[in-house]
C-alpha cells in the first residue's frame, strides 16, 4: 500500500493504458481509481474462455521479452514480466498456396535470408539488404517518451547509425517495400490488408527483434500479463470497478473533475486519464466541446487499423507439427460481408500454450479483417437471427479452407466460436471496431500525438489513439508521460521506483 499525497485520479477504461497508468500514478502516491465498462479488464488485450479451450485476440509477440532487451526494463516499472515464460517460435508465419508453393518466414535472421536466397537468387541484392536491415534495428533503442533530451542522450547517439535507414523505411509502406522483391509470395508477405498500408519500419522492426529473442509469446497470452498488472495496482492500493460505463467527463470552468457513471452515479477526482476509445472520449464524453482544426482533421482523415471477424476453433486433435501462424493464399476468395472479401486466411495454432487447451487438443483462432463494422453491428442490433445466421456462414467457409488443409479436421471440432466488429464495439468501445488505432502510415514518424485537449485542464489522454501504431508497447510508453506531466503540474515527485509500506494490520 502506498502513501497517499491527498491527491485523486480518475481513469476511464482498464484496457493495457488505463492500468499502465494506475500502477505509475499509484507509485506518485496518487489515489487511483479505474473504471472499465467490460466485466474484465484489459480492453482489446483479451482472451475467453469456451468449455475448456481458451481464445486469444490479441497477443502475437511482446516486444520486451528478453531480460536483456529493449523495453524489457519498461516493462518492470508496471509489473513483474520475469514471472511471465516466454517462448521464440522458430518461424514467424508460414505461407501456402493451395497449389503446394511455400514461403517460411524464419524469426532468425539467418535462417530467413537462406530461405530467402534459396527461392528467389535473383533478388540477391535486395535480400542482403531486407537481412541487413532486419539486424540492424533489431539493436534500435526505443526513447522514453518522457524523457528530454538529457535522458535520452545515449539511446539516440546509440541510434544515430540507424537514422538514414530509418528514414528511408520511414517514407515508405509495406506495400511500396514489397515491390523490390520478385518472389510472389514475399511480396505478399509485405503487402497483404493493413502491413501494406503500414509504413516499412513496422514488420521489420518486428522481424528485428524477433532475430533477437526480444518478442516472444508469453504462456497463457494477453491475460496472463493483464493479472499480473492487475495485481500490481491491487498490492498498491489502487481499485479496478468493472461493469461501470462512464456517460460523461465532468467539466467545471475548463476543468475536469471527475466522470459520471450510466447509472447516475459520480466520481470525483483531482485529475481525469482517459484510457478509453479517443473518439468517444472527444465527442460523446466532452461532448465535441474541446475540439480544435488538428483534432477534427485528426478523426476525419487519419486511418485506423480494420476491424475483424475471429473465427475459434476447439479440435481434439494434437497440431504441434503445424507452424505457430499459417496463412493461406485461396483461389475462391471468402466473402467475409457485403463489402468484404479475402483471398488470405490466416490461422494461428496454439499447440505451444499448454493453458489453451487440454493434452492433446487445440485451440485454433483465424482473424479475417474488414472495414465494413458498421453492417455486423447494426445486424447484430436490428436482426440477431440473421446476425446468427451469418456468423455460423463465415465460420462454416472458415472451416472448409481449414478442411483442405488439414483433412478430417472437421470430426475433431468440439468448439466453434465467431466474435465480430460488433463484438469488438460492445466489449471495447473501440472507434469503428477497430483492432487497435491510428495506422502508422509512411511518412507520420513514431512519435505520439497530443495527450491533452484544448482549453480543458486536469485532463489526459492514453492509449493506442495517442500512439500511432497501437499495440501492447502503446500502454507504459503513453501512461508514463502522462503521469510525469501530472506530477509536474501538482509539485509531486515522479519516482516509479518506490518501496511500498508495510500494510497495516
């Protein structure tokens, strides 16, 4: 338990972000409360259970698994990643025609380039180069957003070799990356659904610190590092309310002052984190009144990562010979929706999370994306038989590419399960029932967006729509700044190091 300084904060959402800053807050001494709409938290890190299979949505990699890697000590500041175990699959994902063409993409460096040279010799040069560049920023030191220039002086001169390649992938997509190589299947590699749009920097950053052991998947998925927050914050004091929708930011002469729940209920609070959906927050919380022409262009023009349908399979059948993520390139596309089609099925086999399924069997997850959120959650409002109807037609056109692949598959399915945009919406709130945020498109750098509104104080913003790029790294790297600048403002020393009190019988 910590010592209070007299001071509250209130946080709206208990997704990755709202508990990052819980846990810096309640360092500082803040008394921290957490309001989560959901009956769990952790937002979009989330995983369920269905009889005795569980399905994961979220987790393919943590970057920050290795005790001696980048963004493993950040880590440490909000909870204790040393109780997590970590496992480095050997491939990354494979790649199939159904003409028996396959492309793997090795998570070593080494690997992948024979791979690489061994399909496509021609591309020699431009191999070289994807390998060498793989290497490279796999040693890339992340900045602390917080920090200034002092504090950041020795990861950026450490960085400094790196920033004519960094810009370079910086200004272009994965789409434009993919045309430098001639193997078909590479190409689509870098190309296919949002890492197209991305910008370069993003897959082979990923590549480079899975080459060195530094995004692994930790057992149990997204959950396990969830609780093991959770319990950070609870050994501090802090409190998480689940099922507590909040309705409305409460403002008094520019300020915030605490939030109001659905149920009429208000909390009130020295300062106001919102680590919840940046649209609703803006427009429907506050009510579009603390809006300005960079924030408007901001929610009018910038693109957001798709929304998705997830397809789960529970089979009782023992898949460990099968790669950890498959995608499958089809002749007769799926049509997901009205608007949707998609010719790459990508499945994931969990054979190596022994907390998935029992001895045995497997738990099987194919995510297919579309942009179209706004048919499944009016379907699923307006008509749930018809939403029924084509839930089970997605999962049935899913099972049948699975079917081809894996012949008798369909006998040993004990569990079908399908979430879609409309799932998303109603478990997350998340704008336009997005996977994660703000795409980071080329030529829109790394570095976040504001965290603050105009003209409203004792406000902040966190999360994955003020990181462009999203992901579970967004949490710490957002929180962290927004408490610093919170201590600042109220003369409170921001120390998130700090040994706890002995509790009080």
């Amino acid at each position: 338990m910590m010592k209070h300084n007299g001071r509250k904060i209130v946080i709206v959402g208990g997704g990755i972000a709202g508990l990052c800053a819980a846990v810096y807050a309640l360092k500082c001494g803040y008394e921290t409360e957490i309001l989560e709409l959901h009956d769990m938290a952790g937002g979009l890190a989330m995983s369920w259970r269905r009889g005795p299979y569980t399905f994961e949505t979220c987790l393919h990699w943590l970057i920050g698994s290795n005790p001696h890697g980048e963004f493993h000590e950040q880590w440490k500041e909000v909870f204790d990643i040393d109780r997590l175990k970590f496992i480095n699959p050997r491939e990354f994902v494979r790649i199939e025609t159904e003409k028996g063409d396959c492309l793997r993409i090795y998570t070593n460096a080494d690997l992948l380039e024979a791979e690489l040279m061994a399909r496509a010799p021609q591309d020699e040069e431009t191999i070289h180069d994807f390998i060498h560049s793989m290497r490279s920023l796999g040693k890339f030191k992340m900045l602390d957003p917080s920090g200034n220039l002092a504090q950041n002086w020795l990861p950026m001169l450490q960085d400094v070799p790196m920033f004519p390649l960094l810009r370079r992938l910086g200004k272009m997509s994965g789409e434009e990356y993919a045309q430098r190589f001639s193997d078909p299947l590479l190409r689509q590699f870098f190309s296919t659904g949002d890492v197209g749009r991305l910008t370069a920097i993003a897959m082979v950053l990923s590549l480079g610190w899975m080459n060195e052991s530094n995004a692994g998947y930790c057992i149990g998925g997204s959950q396990a590092m969830i609780r093991l927050i959770e319990e950070k914050i609870r050994s501090l004091g802090g409190r998480i309310r689940c099922k507590a929708r909040v309705q409305q930011i409460l403002v008094e002469r520019d300020l915030a002052v605490g939030v109001q729940l659905e149920s009429g209920e208000r909390v009130l609070a020295d300062w106001v984190i919102s680590a919840a959906d940046g649209h609703a927050t803006i427009f429907n919380m506050l009510g579009g009144k603390y809006v300005d022409p960079t924030i408007r262009k901001i929610y009018d023009e910038r693109n957001t990562f798709a929304s998705y349908l997830q397809v789960s399979l529970g089979l009782a059948m023992n898949l460990s010979g099968e790669p950890a993520m498959l995608t499958r390139i089809i002749e007769d596309p799926i049509r997901i929706d009205p608007e949707t089609e998609t010719s790459h099925v990508a499945f994931r086999f969990f054979h190596y999370d022994p907390t998935f399924a029992p001895p045995g069997k497997t738990a099987v997850t194919c995510v297919l994306p579309t942009r179209n959120h706004k048919y499944w959650d009016d379907m699923r409002n307006s008509d749930p038989a018809q939403y029924r109807i084509e839930k089970a037609r997605v999962a049935e056109a899913v099972i049948n590419v699975l079917e081809k692949r894996i012949p008798n598959i369909r006998k040993a399915i004990e569990v079908i399960d399908v979430s879609t945009p409309a799932s998303v919406i109603r478990y997350t709130g998340n704008w336009k029932g997005s996977m994660e945020g703000w795409l980071m498109e080329p030529g829109g750098g790394i570095k976040p967006l504001p965290n603050t509104l105009p003209g409203l104080g004792r406000f902040m913003m966190v999360g994955q729509w003020i990181m462009p790029g999203g992901g579970l790294p967004s949490g710490p790297m957002t929180a962290r700044p927004a408490i610093k600048t919170i201590c600042r403002q109220d003369h409170v020393l921001f120390d998130v190091h700090p040994e706890p009190e002995a509790a009080v019988a």
